[in-house]
C-alpha cells in the first residue's frame, strides 16, 4: 500500500489517492466514450493498494498507463498517455523558443529583464539559459498548489524566482567594520584587516562583491563614512611618520592630535609643526581622495555573477560627525562630482545621504556644508538619494548624539528602496540584516475583477475579500520559501553566514542557517495602486480625495496583515513598495489579453510602481508628496519618493535641497531627483542640453538619456525593457 511520494524535487509526502482519479477523470473527458467513475475508483484503489509504501511520481504515473492498458477502456490509456508526452514536449519546445531569442540576442522581455544585466555577453547569456530552465522547475517541484495557480493567473510575482532553489538570500547591510578590523575568508582565501585607507575602500569593494555571489539581490554599507573614518586617522600617522623619516625629528605627539577638519591647504607662509602638520593633512587627503576614485571606479568595474553584471551596491553616508568622518563624506562627493573615467556619471554605487536634524539638514549643524555639497553633487550625478531619518517612522529612541557607534540605530536602506529595520527577534537595527525574499501581489487584477459590480460599497467589500484570500497565498507562499532557506548550510555562504549576518559568528560551517534567518524580512510588495483605484472608483489618488482615502485604506489593510502574519507565523513581514522594473509590464500585458483595454488600466504598457502617482499625471512636486508621503509609513519593507525636474540641475542645486525639504515636511522616508542628461555612447560625454542629438566632443550622434529605472541608475536606455521604456517616455515634469 502506498503510503508517501517521492516528488521530483525529492520532497516526501503523503500519498493522495485523489490525484490520481483526477488525472484519469481528465483523460477520460477527451475520449468519446466520456467519465466511467466505477473503473477510475477501482484503477485507482488498485494501485493504492499494490504499489510500494513509498514511490516517485513517475513510478505512480508508470503504473497508471499499465492499469488503464489491462482495462476496457484502452482508448484513456492514449490520451492518458499522450497527455504526458504532449507536457514533455511543449515545456522543451517552449524551453528551446526562449533559447533561440537568448543566442540570437534579441532584445525582449526574458533578456531585458534587469537593465543592468548585459544579457548579450557569453557570461550573461549563460545566467539566462540557467535561469528560464529553473523557473519551470520551481513552479512544478518547489510551490503549493494554491502559489501555482496565483502566478499562473497573474495574481502574484515571486521575484527571483531563478534563485529560490539556490535557498540564497535576497540583500544585506555590511557590517563593514567587523571585515576592516578582523579580516575575512571568502572560501578561497583569507583577506588581512586594514592598516590604510586605500586597503580600507578597497575590503569594502570585496567584501559586496563576494556578498554578491552568495545573494540574489543587492548589497549595502550602512555607515560608510562610519566604517573608514579610522583608517583616514592610521592613514595620517602614516605620513607624519614618513615625514619624521625625513626631518629626522619625533612628532609622535601629533598622532593624536585633535583636528578640526581635514582640508587641504597652501603650505606658504606655514612653519615649524605648524607646516608638518599641515603637510600630513594634505597628503591624507589627498590618498583619501584617491581612494574614493578607487572605490567608485571598483564598484563599475568589478563584475559578479560569473562576470555579467556589476554590483547591484548601495552605501549610506552623512551623519558622522568627526573629522575623519566628514573627510571621507567629502572626498567621496568630490570624486562622485567628477565622475568617472572621461567624466561619466557612475552608475554605482548608489549613494544614500542620511538627513537628520542637528547632524547633516539644518544650516547650524556640523554637517550642513557637507549637505549642500551633497545637493550640489546629486544636481549633476543623480547621487546622492536622501534618506529621511527624522521621519517619524525612521526613528530610533536608542539614538544618541554621543554615541560612537550611533549608526547602529539609524536607518539605512538599499538603493532600490528595500528597508530593514523593525525587528520582533533582536536589535532595531540596518546593520547585519537583509531582505530574505519578496513576492508582489497584482492589486489591480484583483480590481478589474470587482469593476462590473455596480453597487460602490459591495464591489469595494468583494475587493478586499479578494485581497484578504491572496495575502494569505502570499504569506504562506514566503514562509514556505523561508522553511526551505532554513535548511541551507552556512558553508553555503562562505562570508555572509561567517561575517556578515547577524548572529552567524555562532555558526559553524556544518550548522544550517536556521537559528539567524528569523534577524531577516518577508516582504509582501504590491504594484499598481493608481490603476487599481481607476478600477474601483474612477480615478487614481492624485486625482481624486475619495481615491486616496481608499488607497491608504488599501495599504494599511495590507499593513495590518502583514502584522497579523508576523504574528502567526513568527517572522519580520513588512509591506513593500514594490520597485518593479520587468513585472510592471508583464502583468499588464497578461491583464490586457483577458480584459482587453480598460482606459486609463490597462491602457499603457505598464502599471504605475507601487503607491506612486502615475508618471504621466501633470501635478506639482508639492501635490506628489502630499499624496505618495502617507504611504511611506505603511510600507516599511521599502519605498521611494520621486520628482522630476525641468532641464539642467547641475548649476540648480536649490532645488534638490527643496525636494529635501518636501520630505521633511510630509513625513517622507526616502526620496531622490530625476533630471536631464545626455551621454554620448561612444566617448562618454556627458550634459544637459535638451533635445541633444550630436555629441559636441567627438561628433558621434550615438547620444542615449541617463535616467533611472527602478531606484538605480542605467548606463543606457538599449537595455531597458519596452514597458520601461514607454513609461520613461511618459514621465512628466513636476513643476
């Protein structure tokens, strides 16, 4: 008697004689003859009854034809039989059309899926073929039934899905100081702690991009300035020793100095140690400006992923407060301002400059000067992106003024938009943490399906009946992904689970990951709230008081489950602004089919991201705020602010700072400024003339737009998918 079932994938479990009545019952209903339920009981009794206590899907299936061949009905055996091979056949047939647009490097959804990855190159075209054969198998041996059928129909997106059998985790942020001090082995080899600021930027780049091939997502530093500050303190004894060598003279006393701000300065008319002191500071700058170049230069060069695509990096700076500190903040905008190679823009990474009141906003504190560098830098460069710690919801009471070490209660995010913060198993912390996986839910299907119900309050209760049912999919869907990455092994993780992840340090390389992963989130994101609103009311939130007023309702129900889950299933789950780049126009697309064109839904090529007002909708930056700012405390898994901006910025560094100041006052978390720029393809000549269409250095009409995608920049528009695409033509200017 058959009693458990090996599945492909090599999962036991319980044997269901159930599935197969239902698989003769469907082979039946293709044969003239039709349903005979007396044989289909009595196959299936059969076969429960004599086969092993534990057998595979395929042995059980084997047995099913056999059965069906010794019965009358021999005709259920063929169709039974050539259902199979039909299945076989058009998962090898579909396979192999994706295949041929991969080798023939046609630019599609499947290769333009992430407009950072070059899927042109060997390396990339390799990480494609890999990925679209393990998706199917993910759907058919790794999800429930009920996950199946939400991302078979169109309800749900598990983001990257490619990766699921891998158990690797999404993102983290670095505790870099625990590598600069202490040193790290990779797998390979072992990495010596940090003397010098150039050794220092240099572990930083390492340290993400080995990150980076044990992860599926993005890598962050929490505290930069934080982290490097004490090796622009070794990096000055350094030359005021090199400078004792030379006069002959002790100046050991100077190591310690106090010093109010490293800044370069003409020796003329300087004596004695006066001069000495001023020389090692000059020199100090001067290696810590090259080694910002390096880091920025590193981190557009260095490639993951078997060599395809550069680190998805983030680093978060601007509250340290100290000297050295505010020498590594303004040598790293210095080099970002200058850009890179014939003076590009950097694509990453992506920088995070953290807004608080008393240490880096207001003009009375330390760091205000920094500040305004920062809106003069991120005018011309896009970077940095501004992280609003004094939003009520960014806040931390364990924060002090005083401490050494008070980055550890400041938020930082990733340059997407992922958060980690709130945490029900340990410390209220960024620092160690990461994203564990995220799935998004399509709310606008859900919407589309509730348009025709006329009474308003009947067709808006059905919608969030719908919405309840697919947040228990989704939940369940992200604790059963987290049960699995709980039996991965540390050794897995070379150097996120021996250096990086919170609590890893009492693991060995034999334990499974499970007693730490719970320091993670489960994210459950969302897409299209605009069209979603259309659907039920008519118009989008930025148009409409009674729309918005339903939109927060929207996302704080899901807030709430979102808490009732952590609850339930005893982990951090926390609702996520989805920054969909691929997705936006794949769910559309696929609601477009069934439902035709539904004006101002499915009408365009993409949905809306997330809680955003429609990139299309004239409004003022003002009005944009007001509408998107409430939703940033809903969605602490991650969110974004965003506002264009007519024309050149670079000499209009004032409106940055108003955009900053917009964030403060509605209470928004994160935020940044899209604006103009041209980039020549072919010498890497970078302006803001509108309307550019021949380069004014090499004369190359190859000019392509700068623009930012999702949260990160992209070097080139020819890798963007064609959702994407129409959506950045689309965009509008908020005046």
């Amino acid at each position: 008697m058959i009693l458990t079932v090996v599945k492909r994938d090599g999962r036991i479990v319980g044997f269901n004689e159930e599935k197969i009545v239902t698989a003769i019952r469907k082979a039946m209903l293709h044969t003239e003859l039709g349903e005979d339920m007396q044989l289909i009981r009595q196959i299936a009794d059969r076969i429960s009854f004599y086969g092993d206590a534990q057998m595979t899907v395929e042995a059980i299936q084997d047995m099913v034809e056999v059965e069906l061949m010794k019965s009358s009905r021999k005709d259920v055996a063929q169709k039974y039989i050539a259902y199979r091979n039909q299945r076989r056949i058009a998962r090898k047939a579909k396979t192999r059309d994706i295949f041929l647009e991969i080798i023939n490097i046609k630019s599609n959804d499947v290769t333009r899926e992430n407009a950072n990855m070059n899927a042109d190159t060997p390396a990339g075209m390799m990480m494609k073929f890999a990925s679209e054969t393990t998706k199917p198998f993910v759907d058919d041996y790794l999800l429930s039934e009920d996950t199946t059928a939400a991302v078979k129909n169109n309800y749900l997106h598990i983001h990257d899905k490619d990766y699921y059998p891998t158990k690797s985790l999404t993102c983290i942020q670095h505790p870099l100081d625990k590598i600069l001090i202490g040193g790290f082995s990779a797998g390979h080899s072992e990495s010596r702690p940090a003397k010098r600021i150039e050794t220092a930027s240099i572990m930083a780049c390492i340290s993400m991009e080995t990150a980076q091939n044990e992860m599926h997502g993005g890598q962050a530093i929490p505290a930069f300035d934080f982290y490097l500050a004490p090796f622009v303190r070794s990096s000055f004894i350094e030359e005021v020793k090199a400078l004792e060598e030379v006069y002959g003279k002790d100046y050991s006393h100077l190591y310690n100095k106090e010093i109010g701000d490293y800044v370069s300065r003409p020796l003329i008319g300087l004596v004695g140690e006066e001069r000495i002191l001023q020389h090692a500071i000059n020199k100090t700058v001067r290696r810590v400006h090259q080694s910002m170049e390096a880091f920025i230069h590193n981190m557009n060069t260095i490639h993951s992923r078997g060599g395809n695509q550069v680190v998805f990096s983030s680093i978060n700076y601007g509250t340290d407060t100290s000297a050295e500190g505010r020498c590594i903040i303004r040598e790293l905008l210095n080099s970002t301002y200058e850009g890179v190679g014939n003076g590009e823009t950097a694509i990453f990474p992506i920088q995070i400059w953290k807004k608080k009141r008393g240490v880096s906003y207001l003009p009375e504190d330390r760091n205000y000067d920094l500040y305004t560098l920062a809106c003069k830098v991120s005018a011309r460069r896009f970077f940095p992106n501004f992280l609003n710690l004094d939003a009520t919801f960014n806040q931390n009471s364990e924060w002090r003024a005083d401490d050494p070490k008070r980055y550890i209660h400041e938020v930082a995010t990733m340059g997407c938009r992922t958060r980690v913060f709130e945490n029900r198993f340990g410390m209220k912390t960024s620092v160690g943490r990461g994203n564990l996986s995220f799935s998004t839910i399509n709310i606008v299907r859900l919407a589309i399906e509730c348009m025709n119900i006329e009474d308003k309050e009947l067709r808006i209760a059905q919608f969030f009946a719908k919405l309840d049912n697919l947040l228990e999919i989704t939940a369940r869907q992200l604790h059963e992904r987290m049960e699995f990455q709980r039996t991965a092994f540390a050794k897995q993780f070379p150097l996120l689970m021996s250096v990086l992840w919170n609590g890893c340090e009492n693991l060995k390389p034999g334990d499974t990951i499970s007693s730490v992963i719970n320091q993670g989130t489960l994210g459950i994101g969302f897409i299209g709230l605009a069209e979603c609103l259309v659907a039920l009311t008519g118009k989008h939130h930025g148009q409409s008081e009674e729309a918005q007023e339903l939109g927060l309702r929207i996302i704080t129900y899901m807030r709430d489950r979102a808490n009732q889950f952590s609850e339930q299933y005893q982990h951090n789950y926390s609702v996520l602004a989805t920054p969909a780049e691929g997705l936006s126009g794949k769910f559309t697309r696929i609601d477009r089919k069934k439902f035709g064109v539904l004006p101002g839904i499915t009408d365009r090529d993409y949905y809306t991201n997330s809680n955003h007002v429609p990139v299309y909708y004239k409004c003022s930056a003002h009005h944009k705020a007001q509408v998107e700012g409430p939703y940033h405390e809903l969605t602490t898994g991650g969110h974004i602010f965003y506002v264009e901006v007519d024309g050149d910025a670079t000499h209009n560094p004032e409106a940055i700072m108003r955009v900053v100041d917009m964030m403060d006052k509605y209470n928004i978390g994160y935020g940044s400024v899209n604006h103009n720029r041209n980039r020549c393809m072919n010498c890497g000549y970078e302006n803001a003339t509108a309307n550019l269409t021949e380069c004014p250095k090499c004369g190359s009409k190859a000019i392509d737009r700068l623009q930012r995608i999702t949260g990160y920049l992209v070097g080139t528009t020819d890798r963007w998918n064609s959702a994407k695409l129409s959506e950045l033509n689309d965009r509008v200017i908020h005046d």
